[in-house]
C-alpha cells in the first residue's frame, strides 16, 4: 500500500515554464487537496476535491490548474512559473464520512528561477 | 473563514520533560475537527492527534493528549517524557465537519519544537 505519491520530489523550473506535479492515492479516498508550505506561514490550501470531476478553488488558487478525471489521481498544473511559487508542494487525500485526518505525500520542492 | 493561530513559534525542552504546545483557532461552525501534525526534518507530514469538537473528552495518543477548551476556541498538544524524535515543526489544523461544506484543512503557521539532550 504506497499511500500518496508525488512526483517528482525536486524541480527547478525556469519563470515562464509550465509543468505538472503528479499525484496519486491508491487508498481510493474521495477527497484529495494540494498545498504549498511557504516558511513562517504554515501550509496554505490552493486546490481541492471532493471527488472525481469535481473541484474547488482553496485560499491561494492563482496561478494553478487542477483537475480530476479519476478517483486516484489529482495533478496540479503551473501554468507560467514565477518565482513566488517558489515553495514545498503537499498532496493529501482522505476518505469520506469519517472525519479522519488527511495523509499526505512527500512533498515536491520546487524552485522557480 | 476559519483561522488558526500558533503563537509560539519556537520552543525548547529537555529530554524527558513535559512541554505543552498551543493553539487558537476561530470559527463560526460548532462541529468540526482538530488536529496536529508533526513534520520532521525529513518533511513528511505525520499526524499525531485528532480530536472531535462534540466530544468533551481530551483525546490523548500514548505520550501525545490534547487539553480541548470549546468555548475559549483552544487547542493546545501536551508531549510528556519528551524524546529526541519528538524534535519537530508542529502544525495545528481545523476542518469543517463533513456537512457543513468545504473539507480541507486549514493549518496554523507552526511551532519548531526542539528536544535538548
């Protein structure tokens, strides 16, 4: 059982280019979430999911894509990098209906020069 | 919205003492959910506690208890025999209960905990 996996753990992209960090749960849980954890200001919601073709905008949205074609998998999209998002990215799912905490992945850190 | 705020941003302990975390939190909701997480310096996000928000009983995880005051909107993490693994950022998260809408977690800004031989 892998739990959550992110891809890749390390990237360093250039301002303008696009890319996309992988994730996926194999524990079928319905609700999954991407965060980016900035020094001094904890981990901050950009993107959520409460399950397959459903999405919704967390606190700090701009500047990401997401979507959600399958129950495992929620890739997070960087449509033009900037160097504000510089950060550590977090995917984390959980399951419905039990109020359970949320697992997370590894973490992908990436740096946008 | 919903806020959570950690006031201490770094503390220490000795080895084998207690140490007590805290948090507050704001909110409108009466049924929700709160938790701390661990991340060590690997990164890796490990949850230690949870604690329902109708239930008046202090959840507590071997070493780890919770002191859960409704009213007053705390929620502070109590680490007794503190161990060198317990060296750490600490997060404090509140989530809405599954019906009262969005699910995701909201998280304090962290406390960096270190354990001292």
């Amino acid at each position: 059982n892998a739990g959550v996996t992110q891809t890749p753990k390390f990237q360093v992209l250039k301002t303008g280019q696009s890319m996309t960090l992988q994730c996926a749960q194999d524990m079928n849980h319905e609700y999954m979430s991407w965060y980016r954890q900035d020094p001094g200001m904890g981990l901050r919601l950009i993107h959520y999911s409460v399950g397959a073709g459903i999405t919704d905008q967390g606190e700090v949205p701009n500047g990401y894509n997401v979507s959600r074609s399958t129950t495992e998998d929620f890739p997070l999209r960087l449509l033009s990098a900037a160097p504000s998002q510089t950060s550590v990215y977090f995917c984390a799912s959980r399951p419905t209906g039990t109020g359970t905490g949320y697992t997370f992945g590894s973490g992908t850190r990436l740096t946008v020069v | 919205a919903q806020t959570v705020t950690q006031s201490q941003p770094e503390m220490s302990v000795q080895e084998a003492e207690t140490v007590t975390l805290s948090c507050t939190y704001d909110t409108s909701e009466n049924n929700y959910y709160l938790f701390w997480y661990k991340q060590p310096p690997s990164r890796q996000m490990i949850l230690v506690i949870r604690q329902e928000a109708y239930k008046q009983q202090n959840a507590t995880e071997n070493r780890f208890s919770v002191n859960f005051q409704k009213a007053a909107k705390s929620f502070s993490l109590k680490i007794s025999d503190s161990q060198l693994g317990d060296t750490a950022m600490y997060f404090c998260a509140f989530m809405k209960h599954e019906s009262e809408g969005r699910r995701a977690l909201t998280f304090g800004s962290g406390t960096r905990l270190q354990v001292q031989p």
